[in-house]
C-alpha cells in the first residue's frame, strides 16, 4: 500500500513537472513590435540577439543569447521584414521649363504638378534592393511669365497673343493630365539605415489637354479654355527620389516636349523640356 502511494506520488510529481516546463516553454515567446534596431552577434555556437527600442517605448531593452541551430530560424526572420507591399504615393512640386522658344518663358513657382496613386513593391529576403510598379493620376500645369497668353490658330498650332487692353489678374498656361506608370529601382543604405534612393523611367499616357486663360477687365472676369491642343498621346520621364523616413524629395526630367511637334504657315508648335522637384510621400 505503501509502494502504491508513492507510485502515485512520483507520477503527480512528473506531471506537474511537465506541465510547468510546457508553460515555461510557452511563456518564453517574446513578441517585439517595430523594434528600433537589432543586433545579432554570432560565434561558432551561439548567437546573441539585442533589440533596443520599440515601438512607443524607445528605451526599451531585450538581450538573448541562442545556440547556432536555433539562429537560423530567428535571422530569417529578422532580415525577411519587407516582402510586398503596397504603397500609397503623394508628390507635389514645381515644374521648370527648359528648351524654351525665344519670346516665351515660364513661371517655375506657378508651374506646378500633383500626382497620387498606388505603387507594388517587392523586396527580396536579406536584399537592400527593391523593385516597383505602380499608376497614379498626374496633374501638370505649364504657367506664362510674359503679358502674353496662349492662343490656337484654325491649323491647332499653339502661339502666343495679346490679352485685351486694360486686363489684369493675368494667367495663361498648358494644362496636362496623365495616367502615368513608375518603374522604380529602390537602394537602400544599410538594414538600418532610414535613407533610400529609388530611380527609374516613368511613362506617361497623356489623356487631357487644354489651354487655361484667365484674366479680368475691371469687373468682368473672363475664363477661356482651349481644347484639340495636339499634345503627345504618350511621353517618357526619368525620376529619381531621395527618401528620409517616410518623407522623400523627387527630382524627375522630361526629356520630351508635351507638345506635338506641329507647322503651318512658317508657324510652329512651342517645343520645350521640363524638370520638376517636389516633396514626394
């Protein structure tokens, strides 16, 4: 009897040894949100992880050392955090005409452009490279800085004429608006570096075109918009962006005019490149 009991004994106590080693097991997982940095420091057989900082806790601090087998899951896991993803881009910023005709010049600061659209972009594991593509819905507008405004003649060439005696709040320009897809190269600086440098082409497919005047003579004000300008149906820019964060400054060249290239009577279509530079998010 006395044998029984302690058989009975010797089994409660195995079985509460194993639960407790299966919750202590359980109760070792450590779950840690955008953290701020991870150092892994590796030896033959051991590695040591140490996370400093987390999301809304910067001076947090969590330090473990594993065996080698075990490493291998926890670095695959460290360095695979990008993948795919989709990105919502925003970009406001001025346009300066180059190449510009004699007689014709432009106002950079009331020249400006806005796109937003959405981009999908892939990051291999362990790779500081990325590639995307994406659409966005871009505006642009080409503003005079002279005392002339835009005018088309029965031939659809674009010239320049005069605005009405005695006008005022002047403002004459070539509006543009674009279905336009990115093909972007993303290099970033170091696994933990917040710095990144995305290049690439950007083809645009040009669906609206117009002359915008606007002026006033006294109390009366006038706003003429002019269709069938002959723009090109589609153009090709080169972009670059410099990202800081979640916050980028873009540069981006059109090595195309947005106009046809149109003649008529000696009369020919305004030819001219543009560069634009904004805040990209």
């Amino acid at each position: 009897m006395i044998k029984m009991k302690k058989s009975i004994l010797l089994m409660m106590l195995a079985l509460t040894t194993m639960t407790a080693s299966y919750a202590s097991e359980k109760n070792d997982t450590t779950v840690i949100i955008n953290a701020n940095k991870v150092t892994i420091i590796a030896s033959d057989s051991v590695q040591t992880i140490t996370v400093k900082g987390k999301k809304g806790n910067d001076d947090y601090f969590y330090e473990n050392t594993i065996t080698k087998k075990d490493a291998k899951t926890i670095r695959k896991r460290v360095f695979d955090t990008e993948g795919s993803k989709l990105n919502l881009d925003l970009a406001y910023g001025f346009n300066i005409a180059t190449n510009v005709p004699n007689g014709m010049s432009f106002a950079p600061f009331k020249s400006r452009e806005f796109l937003i659209g959405l981009r999908y972009s892939y990051t291999p594991a362990k790779a500081l490279q990325s590639y995307s593509v994406g659409l966005w819905c871009n505006w642009r507008k080409y503003t005079l800085d002279t005392d002339k405004m835009f005018d088309k003649d029965a031939n659809s060439v674009i010239g320049l004429s005069d605005y009405p005696d005695n006008a005022g709040d002047k403002r004459s320009c070539v509006s543009i608006f674009s279905l336009s897809v990115p093909f972007l190269f993303t290099q970033k600086f170091g696994h933990d570096s917040k710095v990144k440098f995305s290049l690439g082409p950007v083809v645009n497919f040009n669906l609206y075109g117009r002359l915008n005047n606007e002026y006033t003579v006294g109390d009366y004000e006038s706003e003429i918009s002019v269709k069938g300008i002959g723009y090109r149906p589609v153009t090709v820019d080169i972009m670059g962006i410099l990202h800081y964060k979640r916050v980028g400054i873009y540069c981006k060249y059109s090595p195309m005019s947005v106009l046809k290239k149109c003649t008529a009577d000696g009369v020919e279509n305004p030819q001219f490149r543009s560069i634009s530079i904004g805040v990209f998010l």
